[in-house]
C-alpha cells in the first residue's frame, strides 16, 4: 500500500511539472510579437501615394477628363459651376489585381479632392480610399496635405495627415495609423517639373499594431526624398512599442530600394 501511494504521488506530480512547464511554454509563445519590422515597412508603403498625387498635381493643360493608364483609369469630375477649381478626382484600379508602380499590386478606387493648384498657398488637398487594396491588404482612413506657404528660406512647405488610418490584412488582423508630417521642398522651387524636386520630411506618429499594442513612429533624422527615386535616400525611422525599438536607416544619398534594420541590437539589410 505505501509502494502504492508513492506511486501515485510521483505521478500526481509528475503530471502537475507537465502542465507547468505547458503553460510555461504557451505564455512564452503568447509573448512572441506577431508583428515584424516588415510590417511596419509594409504600412509605410501602403499610405505612400507620391505617384497618385502626381497624377493629380497637374495645371489645366495637364488634366485630361478620363485618362487610362494601364489598368488605372483617372476620372476628373467637372465643377458645376464651370470653375476649374476647386478640383477632384477617381483614380479607378479596377477590380481585380493589377501591378503598378514599384511593382505593387493594387485594386479598388482612390478618390482625391484639390482646392487650388497644389502650389498656392492655403490649398488642400484630401485622399480617401472605396474598397482600395494596396497588395492585398486593405487601406482605410483620410490622408490631407496642406500648403503652408514659403518658409523664411523661401521653400514651399506642407502638412501632411493621416487620420483613421488602418491597414487591413487578409487574414483579418490590423494595424491602425495616424500621423502628421511636415514637408519642406528644399530644391526645385525654380521650375515646373517635378523631376529635379528634393523634399525633407520630419514628423512622427502613433497606432496600434498586429499584436494590439501601442507603438509610436518617429522621423528621428529628415527623410530626403529626390523625384525620380521611390524610396527615400536618406533619413532616419524609430518604430518602438513597449520596450522594443525598430530602427530604419535609409543610407547616405544612394537611390536604391535598400534599408538598414536594427533591431534587439541585431543589423540586417532590407530591400524595399
């Protein structure tokens, strides 16, 4: 009988170490983040319509009433009135997939309203999405650029927002963004094109990620922006949530579509 006992009392406890050590193992795993220094990445690229506002950038003589693309079609949708401003726009991607610029797959429509041409002072403009899919993953928000005139070095500057931001995977899980961002043309004030532009970009911003945490984003060094690049060329990013912190440099001047990542004191190089 005390054999017996025993017996059972090592098992007993035997099996109270198992589940133990199963808890252990699932809170750990629970306490892995789901969301990736790419993910990150991923929702940066999504809210980036640099093409679409140029698209949308145009004087009178620029703007055609319906103008196919590929498979974007751009729909300008006439005043009332007969005045050329204020302006808006359907940037229409269809409904099925098709690739576009840098080679992401887009569908669904952007609508864009103008109030006077983008380098007056005073104009604004606004960006909402209708069922808009930037690789798969859905965009919900509204997007506001604001000129704010001639900064005392004469360069034209801008107020960029982001409200209700949120990327939609398609598996079901989100990450919401907000942000505001202050442009400064530094070169290019000259002329009408947009091929010799340079802009530097400070601001910061905050949302929830995949995980539901808090995490806040900061421009801790000027992103330089240069026409005819579609990355930035420069700059520094800090993503952090908790006590985790992301870091995203994007080099020193080069245009490629390659950033350094930093992250749990670990260094890799990501392309774009």
């Amino acid at each position: 009988m005390k054999k017996s006992g025993i017996f059972i009392v090592f098992i007993l406890l035997a099996a109270g170490l198992a589940i133990l050590s199963s808890c252990e193992k699932n809170d750990a795993q629970e306490m892995v983040s789901k969301t990736s220094s790419k993910d990150y990445l991923a929702l940066l690229a999504a809210f980036n319509l640099d093409s679409e506002e140029m698209i949308t950038s145009g004087d009178e003589n620029d703007l055609k009433s319906a103008e196919s693309l590929g498979c974007l079609t751009v729909i300008i949708h006439e005043n009332e009135t007969g005045e050329f401003w204020p302006r808006s726009w359907t940037l229409d991607y269809g409904t099925e997939n098709c690739e576009t610029f840098r080679g992401n797959l887009r569908r669904g429509k952007i609508h864009f309203t103008l109030s006077d041409w983008w380098r007056n002072e005073g104009s604004f403009r606004e960006i909402t999405f209708e069922d808009y899919y930037f690789n798969n993953n859905k965009l919900e928000g509204t997007k506001t650029i604001l000129n704010n005139g001639e900064n005392q070095n004469g360069n034209l500057t801008f107020t960029r927002k982001v409200t209700d931001g949120k990327l939609v995977y398609a598996n079901g899980t989100e990450m919401s963004w907000e942000c505001e961002k202050q442009s400064e043309m530094v070169e290019g004030m000259e002329t009408l094109v947009f091929a010799d532009d340079v802009w530097s970009v400070t601001g910061s911003g905050s949302g929830i990620n995949i995980d539901g945490k808090a995490y806040g984003f900061l421009i801790s060094s000027p992103l330089m922006y240069k026409n005819g690049c579609f990355w930035p060329i420069s700059g520094i990013v800090e993503i952090s949530s908790g006590e985790s912190l992301i870091v995203y440099d994007y080099g020193n001047g080069e245009c490629d579509n390659k950033v350094t990542v930093t992250e749990n004191g670990e260094t890799e190089t990501v392309e774009l």
